[in-house]
C-alpha cells in the first residue's frame, strides 16, 4: 500500500478544527486572505477535502455577536480567495470538493452558549450553514454540562430541559449531535435521547468529534469503553484527538503518531474500525502563534500538536500501514466513515 496513493484517492475529512476563532483573531489584527495562505497549501498537501470548522467563543464574551462576527469572517475570506474552498451543507457537497481537488468548510457548534438558551435560534445558525452541534465545551452552559479535563469527581448536571428541547430542533433540522466534550451523566442522557428516536427511518448516528480512550489516558475528557461502543452502535464516529495531553495524560512530551495509532487500535478492538475518523483538534497556531512549543493545560502540563501539519498524513498513514489496518479501514478513517454518518444524519 501506497500512503500518498491512498491519501489522494480517499475522502479526507478532518472532523474538528478550530478554524474561524483562528481566522477571526488574525482578521483583527489586519491580516486578510487567511485561510488561503495558512490554511490552502497545507490542506492540499495532505489531500484534505473537508475540514469541520467549530464555532467556539472563549468565556465572557457576548457569545452570539462573536459566533456571527467568525461566520462574517468567513464569508470575507470566501470573497477574497480564488475560490479553493467553500461552505459545505450536505455531503454531496464535500464529494464536489474531491472531485474538485478543492476544499470544504462545514461548520459546527462547539458549546451552544451563542444560543443564549433560545433554541429556535438554532433555525437560524442553520441557515448561515451550521450542521452539526456540540451542547457544551468543558464547561457548564444553558443545554448541557461538560467534562473537566482532569476532575474525575466532577459529575455535573447533564442534559438540561432545554438541552433537550434543542436536541428535538436538531433532529427537525436533520443536524448532527456531537459529544466531544460532554461530562458522562450528559453523555448517556443524549444516547436514550437518541435511541427513543430510534424509529427515525433516517437513524441518529452520534459522533464524537476529536475525542480518545480512557483505557489509555485515563482523564474525564476521553472516552470509556462503554461510551466508546455506544457511539458504535449508534452508527457514529470517533474523530481520533491529535493533542498530546488527550493522547497521553500521564506523560504528554512522550505522545507522537504511535501513541494515536494505539488509541485506535484500542476503539477497533472495542467497536470495529468502522467508527474510527479523523479530528485532530490542532490547536499550537492558537495559543502561541503556531512556533510549537505548545500551551499549558489545567494540569500544568503543556501540551502540543501530535500532527502539527495536515502535510504529515502520509507519515500517519504509513504508521497505520506498518500497525496491521487496512488500506479500507484506512480510508473509512480519513473520511469515509464520518462521510457515511453526514449522509445519513445531513444527506
């Protein structure tokens, strides 16, 4: 098997990147055309076709001016670039980008605080091209409760009324529900939530967008197995976290690609690779303009990229080669199966 073969004749979605908050940022410090410079020679160096972009506001702000004002930012930077990127809604949209050798943005909710608590809000965020939610960050919020990062006490208040409520809006509007982030009491909340709609003819896959396993660090932000099998089952996804403190709580500064590949050979042996994708979560451009050296976390420990550049792909994938996958197993994981779960959910 050939890595870069493989790469170019795959769909490659990354399921989670923390985009607009970046591009925004920079927008207002001057900068213009940012994702064309940045962001379009590395995702076509690594053959990417999709990138989930979050909505994700830092606390204190006013939440729904600032979501809108990365969603305007987005829009100028589709005004100023040559046309090698553009919003996708469906999943037809993102075969159009691989056909095109150009790539698409779809965007997500990580945290539903721009909301302010009104739901039918949601109707109109799915209008600007929002298509899949994450309730909460690891944080509180009106809909949901998240887990902490290293607080294996915390239990939290889960799945609020109006958490609820808006996750009926989501069915309505056929949107993705995403539990990257989400403590475990809220986590199960949204699983019977999903599986009472079980009669939806179109199914309710949940996916979990840039998440990993608590067998393997062992912190509230990952996964258990249990959890793990239930996104399975549900016929959704896991987006594989390329941050190195998820990867490897214990000993961050020694996560490198094996360290993820162990990781997902650990949810194949729970659940089968078929639930197995592609969210990196790169975050070292955000917190120290993009020299590498990473950024602390709650733990003290700092933390950095594990695929700093979407242009190492190759390298990952020939250390999926060389741990046994196949080259369909492979190509499920860089797109085809979260691919599979928008179709289903989005169409």
């Amino acid at each position: 098997m050939d890595a870069r073969a493989i790469l170019s004749e795959s769909i490659v979605i990354d399921g989670h990147l923390d985009l607009l908050c970046d591009v925004l940022r920079k927008r207002r410090k001057g900068r213009r055309r940012v994702i064309s410079d940045e962001y379009v020679p590395d995702w076509k160096a690594g053959c990417v076709d999709c990138v989930v972009s979050s909505l994700f506001c830092e606390p204190g702000g006013d939440y729904l001016a600032e979501a809108l004002l990365q969603i305007a930012a987005l829009e100028e930077e589709f005004a100023e670039s040559s046309g090698e990127f553009f919003l996708a809604v469906c999943g037809a949209d993102i075969r159009r980008a691989h056909a095109a050798g150009k790539t698409a943005i779809m965007l997500s909710f990580e945290g539903v605080e721009p909301l302010k608590g009104e739901a039918d809000l949601l109707r109109i965020f799915h209008k600007l091209g929002v298509r899949s939610v994450g309730l909460c960050w690891s944080r509180a919020n009106w809909a949901a409760d998240g887990s902490r990062f290293d607080d294996a006490d915390y239990v939290g208040h889960g799945l609020t009324e109006g958490g609820t409520r808006l996750m009926e809006l989501m069915r309505e509007l056929r949107m993705l529900t995403d539990v990257s982030h989400m403590n475990e009491k809220g986590f199960w909340q949204v699983i019977d939530v999903e599986n009472s709609c079980a009669h939806d003819a179109a199914g309710r896959p949940v996916i979990a967008s840039h998440s990993l396993c608590r067998a393997l660090s062992d912190i509230t932000r990952n996964l258990d197995d249990r959890q793990i099998a239930a996104i399975a089952n549900s016929g959704g996804v896991i987006g594989i976290n390329g941050i190195s403190i998820i990867a490897d709580a214990e000993n961050p500064a020694s996560a490198d690609m094996q360290t993820l590949v162990r990781h997902m050979l650990h949810i194949k042996s729970v659940a089968g690779a078929e639930c197995l994708a592609l969210g990196f979560d790169q975050c070292d451009r955000l917190e120290d303009g993009d020299d590498g050296t990473g950024a602390p976390f709650s733990t003290g420990k700092r933390s950095f990229d594990i695929v700093r550049k979407y242009a190492q792909l190759p390298d990952f994938v020939d250390a999926l080669i060389g741990s046994g996958f196949t080259e369909e197993e492979i190509r499920g994981f860089l797109g085809a199966n979260l691919l599979r779960a928008i179709e289903q959910v989005i169409g």
